[in-house]
C-alpha cells in the first residue's frame, strides 16, 4: 500500500521546442506530468564520445519521457557560443531492473542555432522549474514554513553516516527541500531531541544512520508531550548509514540515493509500530518501542556480541554467525502468543489512540492470556518475532518472507533444537529443508531463559499504531 503527496493541479502553458542534447537534435514538449523529448533526425556523423553517450543514455533510440517527480534541480549553463540547462534526475539504474534502486544523472540541453522554432533558456527553466514546484508536496501550502528534521549519526556502522550526509545535503539543497541537520553525540541522543521537539516547526523525520537510531527517535515520538499528534502529523524516513540496514532492505532503499529520492518523490506507507514490555511483575513495566523486529537464541547473540566489531560493517554478522554455528548452543524458554485472525487489516492505523501519553498496552496482566496458544519449556535454536520480511542479520534470507511492514502483525519464526549443519542453513538464509515453525499473531508474550539458565526476562510484544514512512514508488 502506498500514498502520494504530490498536488495534482491544473495543466500549464504547454511549451515546444527544439533543443541539443547529446550532440543530436531534439524535439522537446512539457506536458502535465513530464518532458516528452523526442528525436528530430538522426545525424550520422557522430564523433566516438557521442556515440558513446548514446550508448549509455537510459534514452530509448528515438524517444524518452522524464517525469517531474523525477527532476529534482534545474541549473542553467553558459558557454562561449551557446547557453542551456543541465537537469538533475534520479531514476532506476538499469543494472537492477528488479528493485527500487535509483542513481542520479545529469542531462545537459543547449539551444540550437537551427531550430526553427526557437525558446530562450530562460524560459524553458521557469516552464519546468514551475512543474518541478507543482510536483514537490513540500511546497503545499500545508508544509509552509516547516522543514525536515535530519539526524545524523555520525558513528554509525563503520562511521558512514558522516560520509554519506555530505552527499544527502548536497541533493536536499539542489531539490530546495527546507532541512535542519542534528547530529548525535552519544547513545539515546536522538530520544532526547525528538522528546523535546517543536514538532509544529517540522513536516517530518529522517535519520542517516542504521536502524538503531530510528529506534531512539521513534521512542522520542511515544514519549513527546503531544505524541498522538507527533505519529498522525510527521513522516518518517531513514537514509542507511548503518552496519545491517534491516528496515532499508525491507524498504528496497538499500543507498542514499534511492533512500533521497523517496523523500523527494513523497510517495509513503503506514510501518506497523511495535512495543515490547518487560519486568511485567513491576508495579510499572518497562516499555521500549521499535519497528522491525525481536530476536533471541542464536540470532541475538550474533547481534550483541558482535556490537565491539562494528569497525567491521557488515562482516561483524558474518564471523560472529560462524562461531555460532560452531557452538550451536540451543536456549530453553516458554512462548504464548495469541494467533492473528485470518483476515488482518492492511495496516492498523485505527489502533490510533487519542489523547496523550502513549497508547494504552494489553494482555500485561498473565490471566488475561489463558486462552493464548502456548509452547511451554521449549528449546530453541533460532528465534525471531518480525514485521518485516528481511532481518538485519541476513537481508537476502528467506526467514521472514511473508511478514509485512503494515499489516498489523507479528510474525513468528523459530526452531527446535537443530544440527550444526541445519543451524548453518538457517544463519545462511536458506532454511527451505527445514521444518520452520511459523505463526501470524497480534500480541506475544515470551519467558525466555538465559544461557546459564540463572535468570529469566518476561517479554510483552502487541502492534500498537503505524508511523508514515517514505518509500520509493516501484
């Protein structure tokens, strides 16, 4: 499911022309949702660098058609004997027809002293720059005088989130998208900020980091004085900056640039929001919030002890997940959960609750879940509780493969106690010859026991509302 926030509008002045792009001649219209640019006539007589730019245009031999929403800056240029202007689009890379990825390219127009019907640069810019504002819903009057809020970790992953930002900010201001940039400074920074926030000063919230910071900024959301407001107003976006990058994968986002382009675009989806209680014997549980998924047994300890390698990206997964097939410890708990109904909602955004100090939690109370199925005293090998259909831990796996961002449910995968070698094509991503223990449920309750069996920790899991966050249209 996804929605736009792009304005329709009345149609423009239609404008024609004849302009070199190239090194050939081309007819060039603007329409109501793109430029049609067209070619004149073939010129034979091409010089190697220009066939070779034609070799590598995404144009097709005699015809292309750009989309507003795909420009997202027009610059005019000057040389000694001719003026134009260079476009600045984001499309799909035609190494990866199969995903959402996207790369920027420049496309450089000139006047032609043989056009017949000649248009003067100045006005082809005003023409698109005008369809280009029509087609940035930032510009609706209803965003006027707000901006985007970036978060910036900095140490994120192998310290790619400073690397990558420099990037980011150079699109946001060739787009003329209002932003303001924070950046972190230790862990739970972001919680603060966003608990504090004025959130009327913004239209959204987009994080360059990996997953963990917009964990913290969605647990500032459910702890903001007006955060019923906060989750129904602000859109939320994440730039992958991080080690694993889980919700970017299950986003199809997995570069800044395809990442960028979703927030220009404003095509969004509601993200199902997930609470996790603990310490449900206390007079007050605690409660943290999340969005992607729960993981325990083998696939959180690849996680945590992995976390004093980050300096080595994505590779920390890799060699902490072989030493723990080589262990292949398995992990004792108990799961009650309460399975989902057949027929779920798309997206539970009318579990939105009113008023103000985060949403009111069921089940905490243990009788209450008698009638829950229960799997008691069970040994695990593998564990995980997701919404999404890719984990951090293995993107390109199959664990989770029908789990959904924002169908209002948790899905459940996990294992008995298995062989190494059945543990290693699990951890691999291709558990297809093993009996996989999969459920659908809404709210999940788990007493899982530590290695050494000397303490244990009841959890409490419920879908609790959905966050609007930006996605690249397919």
């Amino acid at each position: 499911m996804t929605s736009t926030l792009t304005s329709t509008t009345a149609p423009l002045t239609p404008l024609k022309g004849h302009l070199r792009w190239a090194g050939e001649l081309w007819e060039v219209t603007l329409e109501v949702d793109g430029m049609v640019i067209e070619r004149v006539a073939v010129n034979k007589k091409l010089s190697l660098s220009q066939r070779l730019g034609r070799l590598l245009s995404s144009a097709s031999p005699d015809y292309m058609k750009i989309a507003y929403t795909s420009i997202f800056a027009i610059k005019e240029t000057v040389k000694k004997h001719t003026e134009g202007f260079r476009l600045f689009v984001i499309e799909r890379s035609k190494s990866l027809e199969d995903s959402r990825s996207r790369i920027e390219r420049q496309l450089l127009f000139e006047t032609s002293i043989h056009a017949v019907d000649e248009v003067s640069i100045s006005q082809w810019i005003s023409e698109i720059t005008k369809r280009m504002e029509k087609a940035n819903w930032w510009m609706k009057s209803e965003y006027a005088g707000k901006k985007l809020l970036v978060i910036v970790n900095p140490v994120s992953g192998t310290g790619k989130g400073k690397t990558v930002w420099p990037a980011v900010k150079r699109l946001f201001l060739l787009a003329n998208l209002p932003f303001e940039v924070q950046f972190t400074n230790k862990a739970g920074h972001a919680t603060q900020i966003v608990s504090n926030l004025h959130a009327e000063n913004y239209f959204g919230i987009v994080c360059v980091s990996g997953d963990g910071l917009l964990t913290e900024v969605v647990n500032g959301v459910l702890e903001h004085a007006t955060v019923s407001k906060v989750v129904s107003d602000l859109f939320f976006g994440i730039i992958p900056a991080g080690s694993g990058n889980g919700l970017s994968a299950c986003l199809d986002a997995d570069d800044a640039i395809t990442a960028v382009f979703a927030i220009i675009q404003g095509t969004t989806i509601p993200v199902d929001l997930i609470s996790t209680s603990y310490n449900l014997n206390a007079e007050k549980p605690d409660t943290v919030y999340g969005f992607l998924s729960l993981e325990w047994a083998a696939l959180s300890h690849i996680d945590l002890e992995s976390e004093g390698y980050r300096w080595l990206g994505p590779l920390r997964f890799d060699l902490k997940g072989a030493a723990e097939m080589m262990v292949n410890d398995c992990y004792k708990g108990s799961l009650t959960y309460l399975p989902a109904p057949k027929n779920s909602p798309d997206a539970p955004s009318q579990k939105l609750w009113k008023g103000d100090g985060g949403p009111p939690l069921s089940y905490l109370d243990p009788s209450s879940r008698s009638s829950w199925t229960a799997c008691e005293d069970q040994e695990f090998t593998f564990f995980l509780a997701s919404s999404g259909p890719k984990i951090q831990i293995n993107a390109e796996g199959k664990h989770a493969q029908h789990a959904s961002l924002s169908d209002g449910c948790i899905d459940l995968i996990y294992t008995p106690r298995v062989t190494r070698a059945e543990n290693a094509q699990m951890l691999l991503g291709s558990p297809s010859r093993l009996s996989l223990c999969t459920h659908r449920t809404t709210h999940l309750a788990r007493l899982g026991h530590s290695h050494s069996l000397s303490h244990s920790q009841h959890l409490m899991m419920e879908v609790i509302t959905t966050l609007t966050l930006f996605v690249t249209r397919r």
